[in-house]
C-alpha cells in the first residue's frame, strides 16, 4: 500500500473507534431539565427580543479580528524559505503594526471599557 492510502485507512479506522468509544462511554441519565425543551435556562414565556449592549459586538468583532489576524500570520514560519524572507517579515510587521495602533486607538476612545 501507498502512503495515502494508509493514512486514509488510519484515520478512518481512528475516527470510527472514536465514534464508537463516544457512543457508548457516557452515561446517560435523562432528568426533567435535561428532557425540556428549554436547558438553556431562559424562561421560555418571556420576551425573546432582548436587546444586546452595542459593547458586545464590539468586543466580538474585535476578537474575530485578532483571531483572522493569527491566521494570517501562521504562514509566517515558513515565509523564510522564500526568496526574500525580510519582505515577508516586513509585510507580517506592518500587519501587527496596524492591528496594534488600531487596538490603541479603541483603548484610548473608551471603546473596550464594559461599563459607561
């Protein structure tokens, strides 16, 4: 056999073990919160609009931002097999660079502070 086709067969066979081993290990012991509708914990007769601070997105886009920042810069460690491997280290700079003057800046307006 072919080096793909034994990793194939290696992660079928690992995947399926542990669909199985998943299956069967917990122990399942259903009560009457865990059977309703509702487990969350909300009261399911209220109002469902509730609005959300503008904060909370705020903070949430800045998370995502910062998190496609480090999938941006995981190529980096391979960039120095490049041609010109400062260029690359260059360009990953000015990237951090203006994350961080862009993160300094909402700092300063008042933009991550929770409470008002």
């Amino acid at each position: 056999m072919n080096l793909i086709t034994t990793m194939i067969t290696i992660s079928v066979i690992l995947s399926t073990v542990l669909a199985l081993v998943s299956f069967w290990l917990p122990q399942m012991t259903p009560d009457h919160e865990k059977l309703s509708p509702y487990e969350c914990g909300f009261d399911p007769l209220g109002s469902a609009r509730l609005p959300f601070s503008m904060r909370f997105f705020l903070v949430a886009i800045l998370f995502l931002l910062f998190d496609l920042e480090i999938a941006l810069l995981l190529p980096l460690p391979w960039g120095d097999q490049l041609s010109s491997p400062l260029t690359t280290f260059l360009w990953a700079a000015l990237v951090l660079l203006l994350l961080t003057l862009g993160l300094i800046y909402e700092w300063i307006q008042g933009g991550l502070e929770w409470a008002e």
